[in-house]
C-alpha cells in the first residue's frame, strides 16, 4: 500500500513514517507533507493508495484539502487523525466519504485495525475494478499475471462456482498456417461440445500468437476426467470437419493457476505430432509410455542423395527424401532427434557442393532453422523443397581439402562477418553444433583458436587500410570490426611489433 502523510508536526510526522514500517514492513510511505497546499500538490502528483492527514494544519486545512482533491476526481483512501472531536468537523468527513477518523493520540491497536480497513476496502475496489469476469479470470491464469487473495476466491466461488485453485483439464487445438481460416468454424465446433454436457463447463480461448484454440474445462462433475471422451469422440469429429493441420494436446493441471506453465509444455509437445499417426490425442501419459528408439543415421541414403545432388538428377533426389522420411517414422524416435537427423542430412548436401552464394547461405540458415522448430511433417517437407530450390547455385570452393566441410563452412563465415563482430557461439549456432566441438574441432584442424583466427582477418585488414589509404585510426578501427581504436592499436602491436602509425611510415 502506497501512503502519504501530511501533518504539520514534524515529531508526529516523522513517528508515523516509522510506526507504518512497524506495523507492515510493506507498506510504502511515498510522500510527506507539512500543510494541506503542499500535501495537494504532492498527491496530485504521486497517486497513492493512501492519505494520513491531520485536518488543522496552515495554509489549507485537512478537509479542505480532500474536498480539492474529489472535485478533481483524485480518488485515494483517506485516514483521518486529529486532537480535535468537533461534531462540524465529523460531519464534514461524513460528507467527504471519509469513514476512517481516529484521535489523538493514538492507540497503535487502532491505527493498524483502521489500517487493515483501508487494505481491505483498495482490495475490495482492485477487485471490483477487475470485474470478476470469466474472461479475465482465465486470461490472468494464461498469462501468470493473476494474483489472487482469500476475498478473491471467495468471489469467484460464490458468483462462478469455482475457484482458481481447483483443478482442470486442457484441450489444445492448434491449426498451424490454417487458423486464420478456420478458427471460427474450430470454435464452434468446441461450443456445440460444451453446449451438450452437463459434466464439466467450459471456456474456449483464442490463442493467435500460437495459431490454436484452448478450450478449458474446469467445475467439472464428481473430478471425472473427460480424457477419453475427448480422444475417442472429440479428436475425430473435429479431424472430419477441418482441414490439415489440426493436432491435439490434453493436459490435466492440478489448479487453474498452474496454466501458464503447462501451455508452454504443451505447446512443446506438439512436436510429438511428428511421431503420432493422423487423429491422435497428444498428452503426457502417452508420450511417457512409448518406447523411444534411438535413430540408426542413415549414412547410405545421404551418399546416395550426394551421388543425385551431383549428377543433377533431381527425381532421385527427392526419392532419397521420400526414403529418409518413411526411415525416421519406422519406429518411435524423439523428435529433436528426427529434426537433428534432417538438419545434419541437409547440411551434407550443401557440404557436398561448392561453397554458397552469400544469399543462399542466408536463405540455408532460415530453413534450417525452421526446420528445428517444426511440429508436422508438411512443416518439414515444405522447408525441403524450398532447400532443394536453392541447392544448385554454387561458387568455387576455396578451402584447402584437408579441413573438414564444418571448419571450411565456419572459416567462410568468418572471412565474411569478421568486421561484424562474429563470435564462436554466433558461429555454433549457425552451423548447429555446440560451441565446445567447434572450438575443439577449429583447433585441432587449423591450428589455431577461433579467436586468434578472427584476430588474424582484422590484422590483415587493418595493414591493407593502412597502406591503400589516407583513413585514421578510428575509421580503420571501425572497417576492420573493433569499436576502440586504442584497443585495435594495442592488439595492432602485439601481433606486428609495431603500432598501426609506425606500420604506416615503414610501408610507404
């Protein structure tokens, strides 16, 4: 709670700030005044949820000063304290809405039941304010943003029959690039299944940053859970009436307030949908129970798709493709590693060819990237066509053939971002391999860290700036990817035994 004192008497002023703290190391005192005209000004400014104010005080009394404060329709609580009992001045506070009046001087055990008053009665307000609707009940759990109190519970049981702290199962309908057209016809779907029981209600929310439906079931009948009606009924009605994609995910939660959590577990597994035959009803207990196998890479089929990639014969090609697909869904394997598999099949096609056009490269990377993060197979196969689209634009390869394609790949991102700042988890992270195999593998096959690899590219920079033109040292600086220049010239040294001036006399 957010209070501020006026009151003219310092001692009383500053023993208030310090017995607030006691009573409620919460409360927060965001203002003192010493008259009701700064005390106006003040408030005006700050908004608290609170006033302490004594009514004789110089320039503008107490009441005078809330009076000012309604007509501009700043609206705070209002804890009155004086010396004086005058029926006129009780009166008036009665006329200002004020209910809390305490007198001087005053009983600790007073000031903090007033005080647990007002904390009920901003509460009470917050709530009212929030409207207790069903929507932005559910949309608060959704978010994590509800925070609720006993008198919300309350509330919530005696005018919707539940509280957040109950129980409840969620159905997740994700559309993928069809929600747009098919949200409607989805929603209505899952009103008719809610209009036609009795045995749980229901609240169907609309989720467009993931592109799917979330229907809550929550005051359901007896605890039941509606699992199996869902997956044997729901589940197919809603796979007969709407157009591919449409995956399912269940997840029961032990409270409302848990959802937030669980959807970004659900929404995780939808990746299982790679390993799940058409219709299936996604959820935990299933997933925990299947036999995962870990997948055998197919070594043979990427030669052969190698062999059809430099022949041209781009129907093999895709036959390899069909090939690799039916591979990984022979047997249930995890789905991170279906998708690795695929990247690392893609990427000794491209490793294959000589090296990328700059824009291809970029264009790579996105698919790849799409890719890792698909959770249906025409997700992945649409990327494969579009990687297969881009596969035969090639430049001469100009890396020695002892390096291997992944340290001839990461050199060639080097020479070309080295002015950009490039660093070594950048690099991973575009050639999808950790930074420690890349680091090890870098040293091992060039000799050098990738660090002093890149050093050695700006080095290389800088003498050739240096020589071919009349820049300073903070252009130069700037060209070859250092932001300090004193630092470019340090580093300058170290390598050259000369700084970048000296470097320059001696050359020309």
């Amino acid at each position: 709670m957010r209070i501020v004192i006026v009151e003219d008497e310092a001692a009383i002023r500053e023993g208030m700030v310090k017995l607030l703290h006691q009573i409620n190391p919460q409360y927060e005192v965001v203002g003192k005044a010493v008259d009701g005209q700064s005390g106006y000004e003040l408030i005006r400014s700050v908004r608290p949820d609170l006033i302490i104010v004594d009514i004789r005080m110089p320039d503008m009394n107490g009441l005078a000063m809330i009076r000012k404060l309604q007509e501009e329709q700043v609206r705070c609580k209002v804890l009155v304290i004086s010396a004086y009992s005058e029926f006129e001045y009780a009166r008036e506070a009665i006329e200002l809405g004020i209910i809390n009046y305490l007198l001087k001087p005053l009983k600790i055990s007073e000031l903090k039941k007033a005080l647990d008053k007002v904390d009920q009665e901003i509460r009470r307000d917050q709530h009212k304010e929030y409207g207790f609707s069903l929507e932005n009940i559910f949309m608060g759990c959704i978010n994590g943003q509800l925070k609720p109190d006993a008198y919300f519970h309350e509330q919530t049981r005696e005018k919707y029959g539940f509280t957040v702290q109950e129980p409840a199962e969620l159905f997740m309908v994700w559309l993928g690039n069809g929600y747009e057209a098919q949200k409607e016809t989805a929603k209505g779907l899952l009103e008719h299944v809610a209009d036609h029981t009795v045995k749980f209600a229901a609240n169907i929310r609309e989720l467009k940053g993931w592109e799917m439906l979330l229907m809550i079931l929550y005051r359901q009948s007896g605890g039941e859970s509606q699992l199996t009606y869902f997956e044997k009924s729901v589940v197919p009605m809603l796979c007969d009436n709407l157009k591919k994609p449409v995956v399912c995910v269940w997840r029961r939660i032990e409270q409302l307030l848990d959802m937030s959590r669980v959807l970004q577990e659900m929404r995780k597994d939808l990746e299982w949908n790679l390993c799940s035959p058409d219709r299936t009803l996604i959820y935990r207990e299933a997933i925990q129970k299947q036999q995962i196998v870990p997948i055998k890479y197919p070594l043979e089929l990427e030669d052969r798709a190698k062999r059809a990639l430099r022949e041209k014969n781009w129907e093999e090609l895709v036959l390899c493709y069909e090939r690799l697909y039916e591979y990984l869904v022979q047997e249930t394997h995890l789905p991170s590693q279906i998708k690795e598999s695929l990247i690392r099949f893609n990427w000794s096609l491209v490793s294959s060819q000589k090296e990328k056009k700059e824009e291809s490269e970029l264009h790579i990377q996105k698919i790849l990237q799409r890719i890792a993060s698909a959770d249906t197979w025409s997700q992945i196969k649409q990327g494969m066509v579009e990687f297969m689209g881009i596969l035969d634009y090639s430049e001469p390869k100009l890396e020695e053939p002892s390096v291997s394609d992944l340290i001839h790949r990461a050199k060639v991102l080097i020479r070309k971002y080295y002015n950009q700042g490039i660093t070594l988890e950048e690099t991973a992270r575009k050639l999808f391999v950790s930074e420690e195999y890349l680091s090890a593998q870098f040293k091992k096959e060039t000799g050098n860290t990738f660090t002093e690899t890149v050093r050695k590219y700006r080095i290389k920079k800088v003498k050739e700036l240096l020589v071919e033109t009349h820049l300073k040292m903070n252009q130069i600086a700037e060209l070859a990817g250092y932001s300090d220049p004193k630092y470019m010239s340090r580093v300058f040294k170290e390598e050259v035994g000369m700084l970048p001036t000296e470097y320059r006399k001696e050359v020309q």
